[in-house]
C-alpha cells in the first residue's frame, strides 16, 4: 500500500536494550520536556483586565452617532433597515417639534430605533448605508445576558453620550473612531 | 513526689504539636494550591490567580466550598465506618509528624528545646507502621460505601500498598545497616558530620522514592481514584468535607514522606557546606528547619512535576514493576550494602 503522504515514519520494532528498558531514561526525557514548558510563554489573556488588540475594522455594537453639538444624527431614512441583511434594525419616525432643534439635526427624526443584537450578524453594511453618518460599528461586542429581550438594543442603548454634557464619556465611546476613518 | 511532671517539658511539648499539626496542615493546604499552580504553568496555563493577589487565597476559597457542601451519608452505606474511613485516613496522616526531627535544639529560657517531638529509638519504624494503616482509611472507606468502584478502589489501595510497602521496607534495611540507628534523629547527626546518606545508597532511594510515590497513592501509582476507570476510586460516595479529609489526607501524605526522605536520605535540616557548631544555636535551628522546609519543597514539586509528565500504570504493570523489579532490586541492594558494610567491618578500607 503507497503511504499518502511522505511524513509516514515506520513504526521502530527493533528489541528495547537494557537502558530503554528501565525506562528511567525515558521518564527524565519527558520530564525535561514538562519543565521547560515552565519557560514558554502563556498565551491566556487576563480577560477583563486586558483583552487582545482589535483590529481597526473590527466591527462591534452599533452606536448611534451624535454631531458635534449634540444633536442626534439619525434622521430615520430606513436605509440601514433596507441594507441589513438579517433584518435586524426597525425603527420608527417622528416629525420634530419646533424648540426641540439642540436634540435632533434634522426635521426627521427616529423615535424609535432598535436592533435585535441576536439577529445581527455584524456585517456592517447599515454604516456604509447611511447617508448621515448616523450610526457605526464600534469596537465593543455584545456582552453575555441571561434573557433574550435583553439583546434588543433600545435607542437609548445605542446612542452615543452628549458630547457636551457628558465629554468624557463621549470620548471613550467614540474610541478610535477617527483613526478608522483615516484608515479607510 | 513521686511522679514529678516536668511541667515546663508538656507545655514545651504541647506548643510543640499545636505547631506540627498546624504546620502540616497549612502547608497542605497549600500544596493543594501549588500542585494546581504547577500543574496549570507545566502545561503553559495560568493556574488560579482570582482569589487574592496571584491567588493566594485559593485554598480557603476552595475549604470554605468543601464545607459548605450538602453532606451525603447515602443510605446503603454503613454509616459508622463510612465517617470513620476519612477520619482515620487524616489521623494517620497526621500521626507521622510526631517523630520527625524538624530541627536541632534550640535555647529559650534556659532550656534546651528540641524541635522534635518524640525521639522514639525506633522512629522511622514508627513511620512505617503509621504511614501503612493510612490505607484502612482508604479501605475502610471504600468498603463503607458499598458502591463497586469504591470497592475496586479500595482493593487496589490495599494490595499496592502491601507489593511497595515491602520494597520499601528493605530498601529501607539497607540504609539502616550504613546508619546503624533507627532513630530519626541520630541519622540525621550522623549525616551532618559525614556525607549525606543518599551518596551511600543511591539505588536505595531510587527505590524508596518510586515506593513512596506508590505509598501516597500519586501519579503513576494512583490507582485506587483512576478517574477515568473507576470515576474517583474510593471516595465515589464522599462529599462535602469527608471528600476534602481524604484528598487532604492525601497532601498531608505528600508533605511527610517528602520530609522522610529529605531527612531519611538529605540530611534532614541539616545545611550542608557548613558546620552548624560555629555559629548561635537558636539562629541554626531555625535556618536548619528552613533547610529542611526547602528540600520538602524540591520534593513536593517533584511529586507534582512527576504527576503531570508521566501517566497512570496498567494494573497488571503495577504489579509488575512491584513484584518483580522492585523487590528483586531492592533484596539485591541490601546484598550489596550487607556485603559491603561486613567488609568494612573487617578491617577493609575502599
């Protein structure tokens, strides 16, 4: 019979002499091999202190994007709806008011706007969508949870922190949202 | 008076136990940490380090959880024997600690110390006889529980506790014929002004060593829980703290033969390339008990080590390597030494 590939070894049928016999040889052998694995490297992260590098396209949860005053981009079009593929985005729209110009860009807004984070496949494809600049992946993943309804991101769940009101957390969750954008 | 107690000499004493048995205690306890820590960096892990800084705290965690485990007596078993199993696994396991010498004498209040408890003229046939009714604790317990594997367990226990316990016995005679001496103590004196005795019985402890491993019932030897075949041995039936006595019992094992051969066949606390004479009693005493904690510790991490690199032994090659090579190795060993000690007696000179 042809061996398939050419890294068959034949089996070693010669008789064991006195020394591979006691076997202590061979036992000091395989504990070298255990100790010097003392020395490699451990490739466990400590995962909540550190968690590993993404990479800069990574796509995480979504995040509802704000302008710089603080005034909600989203203007409820329905195209990332349109564009998911999992048809996980629903939303609903609602006229804006006079007197509430600070909350909302433009005189469309989403009143409503949820993703099912367990239909989601994270593809990315409602921000290439959008034509406002309104929503993006970020570079958090959805966290464990106990219940489902727990996966269906409101909007308060989704929207970015008021970049005046609450600077530095508007910071954190923009992350490096900047950098990706120079990437591309 | 006629039966003048010393007084001074039970408290001396009495601190003196309180010390071993929290000492051996403590340390198995932490042995059961650093055995899960070596396993855990020998196979490129981390090991525990959640409870307290790099996880020191570990062991507690894990007692504290044995105790608060619901306690199963199951009602099939014969219930004062099945209490009694673990309990005398962990006495015996305990019992060893009496007549080891931890360490020289030391001066306090105008008295000599001795950092041993009983310097029993026979000490190292008190261990012997103690280390082997460990096994009723084992075999006890495997019978109490009426369950199969208990049982089979129990079995294997027993008949691999008597096969190594007679290599054992004579690589042991050997080492008593270089010696002379049965006491504990006096070995390690004379191994303190002379060379250390495993440079006179190298086959001996080769012997000794692999028996004492079969003795702890540790990797290669642990038949008597193989967790694959008999899924957990003996303690099958065990919960709550009973389990934790046996596999403490276990540790506490590990700890004293490690300090049996450190002091058997190491020098016990001796230091070596120094004379102990020169310098201030009570501070070689102590750097004595440390050296002997560090030859304990060699030892411990080479029970662990040797348990995570090699695998468990068929039965039948137990038996084996027990009657068959061990003993015949053993008797030839201690031919040889008789031999050679009767030589020297006669006036030869090597």
């Amino acid at each position: 019979m042809n061996a398939l590939t050419n890294r068959a070894k034949p089996v070693d049928r010669r008789k064991m002499n006195f020394l591979e016999r006691i076997y202590l040889v061979a036992i000091f052998k395989g504990m070298m091999i255990t100790f010097s694995h003392i020395f490699k490297k451990k490739p466990t992260i400590n995962y909540p202190e550190k968690t590993r590098p993404f990479s800069p396209v990574f796509r995480g949860l979504h995040i509802l994007n704000r302008d710089e005053e603080g005034r909600e981009n989203c203007t409820a079009c329905g195209l990332c709806a349109v564009a998911c593929p999992a048809e996980a985005i629903t939303m609903e729209a609602a006229e804006r008011q006079p007197g509430e110009e600070d909350l909302y860009r433009e005189e469309k807004y989403a009143a409503r706007y949820e993703i099912n984070m367990l239909r989601c496949i994270f593809c990315g494809l409602c921000e290439e969508a959008c034509p406002k600049d309104a929503i993006y992946l970020s570079e958090t993943f959805a966290p464990s949870d106990y219940q489902r309804k727990q996966f269906i991101y409101k909007k308060e769940d989704l929207l970015i922190p008021h970049p005046l009101k609450q600077p530095e957390e508007y910071k954190k969750a923009l992350g490096n949202k900047v950098k990706r954008e120079k990437a591309n | 008076m006629l039966l003048a107690i010393d007084m001074a000499l039970v408290i001396e004493k009495l601190v003196l136990i309180v010390i071993v048995v929290m000492a051996s205690l403590v340390i198995a306890m932490y042995t059961t940490f650093a055995e899960r820590k070596v396993a855990a960096v020998l196979q490129d892990r981390r090991g525990p380090n959640r409870a307290g800084p790099f996880g020191i705290l570990q062991p507690l965690a894990d007692g504290l959880k044995l105790f608060f485990k619901e306690e199963i007596i199951p009602n099939f078993s014969s219930k004062a024997l099945f209490i009694l199993g673990p309990s005398l696994a962990m006495l015996t396991a305990i019992m060893t600690g009496a007549v080891i010498p931890w360490g020289d004498k030391v001066h306090f209040f105008n008295r000599d110390i001795s950092l041993q408890i009983a310097d029993v003229n026979m000490g190292i046939l008190y261990v012997f006889a103690v280390v082997s009714m460990g096994v009723y604790g084992i075999m006890i317990g495997g019978w109490a529980s009426n369950n199969k594997y208990s049982l089979m367990g129990a079995l294997r226990a027993a008949s691999q506790i008597i096969s190594y316990e007679l290599a054992m016995g004579i690589s042991l005679i050997a080492l008593l014929m270089v010696t002379g001496t049965l006491s504990l103590k006096e070995m390690v004196v004379a191994q303190q002004q002379g060379l250390w005795n495993i440079a006179y019985q190298p086959l001996g402890f080769l012997i000794f060593l692999i028996c004492a491993f079969a003795e702890c019932n540790r990797t290669p030897f642990d038949l008597a829980e193989a967790e694959n075949e008999l899924v957990g041995g003996y303690h099958v039936e065990y919960s709550s703290m009973k389990l934790g006595f046996y596999l403490f019992a276990e540790y506490v094992n590990m700890f004293i033969s490690s300090v049996v051969m450190a002091t058997l066949f190491f020098g016990g606390f001796d230091i070596p390339f120094l004379n102990e004479a020169n310098y201030d009693q009570n501070w070689m005493a102590l750097f004595g008990v440390l050296m002997l904690m560090a030859k304990v510790v060699g030892f411990i991490f080479l029970f662990m080590w040797v348990r995570w690199t090699i695998p468990r032994f068929r039965y039948d090659q137990l038996m084996n390597l027990g009657w068959k090579v061990l003993i015949p190795l053993a008797l030839f060993n201690m031919l040889l030494t008789g031999a050679l000690v009767l030589l020297k007696h006669n006036g030869w000179h090597f």
